[in-house]
C-alpha cells in the first residue's frame, strides 16, 4: 500500500491533511536543515512524512505556479484551514505525519499527525472541545478525533485514540533518523520541503502485498544488480537497504524529485555505493547537437563494475568477449539524435556512443567479436545477422570500420520486427566504429558526418558543453555516477509531424531555448540519491501540450447529438 493509498484511507480532518501532504511538493533550492518535526519522531516507525514549514512550501507552491503559468490551487495552509486547523497552528514550524505499526488495511490507518501549535488550547476551541490533561476528543468534518499536548510545542493528533495514549513525542530522535538514512537520504532531507523516510524492511512487506506499489520505488529497480525481474531486483535492494527516502521541492526554477537508499554496512552495495563518479567529463565527448535523450554513466571504480555485473564471477555476463568489454570500458555516455527522416525512419536510428577505455584497442577487438558472434543467433523467434567489415571509410583521418546487425523475424514465421520501429528499414544498428586516443565511438546509422563531429567533440562544442544541458546539469547533485537528460524540445519536434499525419493539428509555441530534463545518481558513504529536476518551462510547455491535444480529442469524443450533422 502506497502513503498516498493510506493517506486517502484516513478519515476525517487527518485524512485530508494526510492527502495534502503525500499530494504538494514544494521546496526551494537552497540547503535547509532536516525537518525539525523528526526530534520527536521515534526512530522505529515504519514511515513518516515531514516538512520543515508550512509556511515555506505556501511561497513555494505559488512561485513555482507563477513562473509555469498553471491555475491556481489551494496553499497548504489555506487547506489547513479548510479542515479547521487554523487558529493556534504555527504555520512556520515543521510538521509531521507518522504511519504506525498496526493494521494497514483497517478503514482507518495508524497515523498520528504532529502538528506545530502556538496556542493549543485556541486550537481545540474552534473545534468548540475545551484543552485538558491527557487526551482530549472533538468533532472534525464529522468524525471523531483525539489530541494530546506534546512538549516544545506540539500537538499530536490522530483518529485513534489508542496511538496517543502510548505515544509521548519525547525529544532525542534527530540523530537516530540520521544514522538511518546516512549521507545521501540525509541530502534529501535537508533540501526538500516534504519528505518522506520510510523503514525499507516495512516497505518490502507492504510492497509484497501491494504490487501497485512499483510504481513508486521505479528508480530503485536499477540498483539490482544480476537480479531477474524488477519484482526480485527491488526486493533484493530492500533487503540490503536501512532506508529509503523520498523528497520533492520546487521554485520558479522548476521541479525537483529525489528517492535516496541506504545500505546496511554489512551488504554488497554498501562497498558499491561508497564510489563517486564524473559522468560530467564523459559528455564531452559527444556531439552538442540537439539530442532526443543523452546520459552517462561512470564505472571506472571496480566496486561498481562488480555490482552492475551481478556479483563477483561477472553474474550474468555471458562469453569471454563480452567480459572483456565490460572489464576495458570504464563507462558509456550515448545520444540519440533526431532523424531527418522522422519517427517513421527509426527512433534510435542516428546514435552516437562513446566507451572510455585506458586499453582501446581490446576493447575494439571485444566490440567486434561480439558483433560477430551474434550472427545467425535466434531468439523469440527473431533471428539475428551481422556482418563487419574493417577499413570500410574515413573521416579526417581516422578510419571508420563498418558494422550491421539486422534483428527479423525468422523465415516463415511471419511475425514484424519490433526493430523497424526503432532503427527504420535497417531493422537494427547499422553503423560504424572507430577508436579515439582515450575510447571507442559507435553509431548506429553509416552518417560520416555525425561520427566526425563525435571524434572532434572532445576539442569543443561537446554536448557536456552545451548551455542548456549545462543550466539542468547545474540543479543536480555534484560527483554523479550516472546522469541523462531528455530534449523535451527535439522530442516535440519529431512528434508533430507524426501527430499532423494522424490528423492532430497541435498549436502550442515551444521555445527555442527550452531546456531538457534532467536526471542524475549520485553514491556517498553506501548509499544512492536519485533525483530528477524538470525545468519550469518544460512543466509550463508540457502543460499547454497536454491541453491542447487533449481539447482536441476531446472534441473527437463528444456524443453525435452534440456535434451537429446526421448522426451515421
């Protein structure tokens, strides 16, 4: 069960507050502390949200609302209000909700909400209850609820009166949550503005028994190693991890979400995660032409070789060639480039892919030889051929050797190949390879030009130099391992004339200086940060995007009665 499932589950006055916490995410760029609310939180509870101020996330919401343009909604505060918790709440302190042990599919989930009070006792009033010793219970939007007084200054409320009698909110926690969390989620929490920091034992269990809970726990999957499916990959990382850690916060700048893991001292990925990474230098050697999607991702630390590839033994790797590729590349960053010939001449078709390598002559040779090994190979009724061939041309001096390999469907079968799709009529990669001072470039589409801006791309005009890339590059964590971004605007671009086919006229303005989205993973003291940033712009574009088609299709769906004209 997702915090947002048990957040709507919740009755009442909590329910909604609950609701409004797992739903707003707001925060601004500077460093703050963890949220305050945490010191009188126990260590132990399976999960807790927490912001620092209200207040803050109010300016937060509204600039960033402001700079994209979209419709007002409701502040956090203004919804407080609306559920009657207005006088006598600070709005400037930190707050906190916390999911305790107990039944999670009960009508009414095990939360206590810890709320910041100026004046407890004018809190109570406007819910005409008067405030005495111990636990005191009121009417909220027609259902019942109880509250206590809690030292320095807080008010612990909760639907069940049970969870106050045995809850005291002493101070002392702080350390402990930090501890748990470690050094990444600890980022997290300190620069987020709601965050939530759930035990990653509870959070296995809750996950077996609620598989719609993937969707959240997404950017964790990627740290399973030689795990099988994205099920096993992250039970495999729960099992490891002391913590998991969610965070968002926003500005004018644009959107950020964060998800942290710690591991446990003793587990693989916690040696693993004690790597720092430059991905930064690898994008420097790509073309800085308008991209669809870009990354890199840095395993030039042996502990990170060992984990992608499964475990010591190489895991699931398969042939002494490609062991050796794996062992001679210290990364990969690629770019998938726009086809002039649209999405209908393969998505993936004009790639750039870089490998950095201290030995690129066996890492050519390995390249090579698994291209060759490959032919005639069948697989899901899809068959496999691939030629190579040495020398085939050359770019200002440097020779091109050429590649091809073609995935179809076996002869007789008669099923399409999902490569048409992706590459266009080649039905897979078909490019060339050539080896450069520090690595080894590939293309997957014979265009000479593109692999001659990539082998010159190192002494300028890189896409790692790019401004817009770097404008998104400078709101992600620094020492990433791993980073990519996705050109909004290119993506755009080759979408429209495909949707104008299909009878789709989209009218919106996409800037020229639209920046991409962007992504990064960073690991510090055996634990990983994910975070994504998405401009300001790219939400206010998206937004107008998304209306427009969808006022468009709408008015494709109407009833007949409302269209005018004979109803056939």
């Amino acid at each position: 069960m997702s915090m947002s499932m048990i957040a709507r589950r919740a009755s009442g006055c909590l329910g909604a507050f609950a609701a409004l916490f797992c739903s707003l995410a707001a925060a601004t760029t500077a460093r703050a502390d963890i949220p305050a609310a945490l010191d009188r939180v126990p260590a132990g509870v399976m999960a807790v949200i927490a912001v620092p101020s209200l207040e803050r996330m109010d300016r937060n919401v509204s600039s960033l609302i402001t700079a994209t343009g979209m419709p007002q909604i409701s502040t956090p505060t203004q919804m407080m209000r609306m559920a009657g918790f207005g006088e006598g709440v600070d709005m400037t302190r930190s707050a906190a909700i916390m999911l305790m042990a107990g039944h999670m599919d009960a009508a009414v989930p095990p939360a206590v909400l810890l709320l910041p009070v100026s004046d407890y006792g004018a809190m109570l009033g406007a819910f005409g209850a008067q405030a005495g010793a111990g636990v005191t219970s009121f009417n909220a939007a027609g259902e019942q609820m109880h509250a206590k007084r809690i030292d320095g200054g807080y008010a612990a409320v909760s639907p069940m009166r049970e969870l106050l009698d045995g809850f005291d909110g002493a101070e002392g926690n702080l350390a402990a949550h930090a501890i748990r969390i470690g050094a990444s989620g600890a980022e997290v929490a300190s620069t987020s503005d709601i965050v939530l920091i759930a035990d990653a034992e509870s959070l296995a269990a809750i996950m077996a028994a609620q598989p719609g809970m993937m969707g959240m726990m997404g950017p964790l999957a990627g740290l399973g190693g030689g795990a099988g499916d994205i099920e096993g990959m992250l039970q495999g990382v729960l099992s490891e991890a002391s913590a998991i850690v969610m965070g968002t916060r926003a500005s004018a700048r644009g959107m950020h979400v964060d998800v942290a893991a710690q591991f446990k001292r003793d587990s693989s990925r916690f040696e693993a995660f004690s790597a720092r990474g430059d991905t930064g230098r690898l994008l420097r050697n790509l073309p800085g032409d308008p991209f669809l999607v870009a990354f890199a991702i840095d395993t030039s630390d042996p502990r990170i070789k060992t984990m992608l590839a499964g475990g010591e033994g190489g895991g699931q790797m398969a042939g002494a060639a490609m062991t050796t590729m794996f062992d001679k590349a210290d990364g990969q960053a690629g770019a998938i480039y726009p086809n002039p010939a649209g999405l209908l001449g393969g998505i993936f078709a004009r790639g750039v892919y870089y490998y950095p390598s201290k030995d690129p002559a066996a890492l050519m040779v390995a390249y090579r030889q698994i291209i060759e090994e490959m032919d005639g190979t069948v697989a899901d009724q899809l068959q496999t051929t691939t030629s190579y061939r040495e020398g085939a041309a050359e770019v200002e001096g440097t020779k091109l050797d050429a590649y091809s390999m073609r995935i179809a469907a076996v002869p007789g079968v008669g099923m399409p190949s999902p490569m048409a799709m992706l590459y266009g009529p080649a039905q897979g990669p078909n490019g060339h390879m050539a080896r450069a001072e520090h690595g080894i470039y590939a293309t997957t589409s014979p265009d000479t030009a593109l692999m001659g801006r990539a082998l010159r791309s190192s002494r300028g005009g890189s896409l790692g130099e790019a401004a817009m890339v770097n404008q998104v590059s400078e709101m992600l964590p620094k020492n990433r391992i791993a980073e990519a971004y996705i050109g909004v605007k290119p993506i755009i671009d080759q979408a429209m004339p495909f949707l104008a086919m299909m009878g789709q006229q989209v009218n919106v303005q996409v800037p020229q200086d639209l920046p991409p989205v962007g992504m990064s993973a960073v690991s510090e003291g055996g634990g990983v940060r994910f975070t994504a940033f998405v401009p300001a712009p790219v939400i206010k574009t998206s937004v107008e995007f998304a209306q427009n088609l969808g006022g468009m299709m709408g008015g494709m769906g109407q009833p007949r009665q409302n269209r005018g004209g004979p109803a056939f």
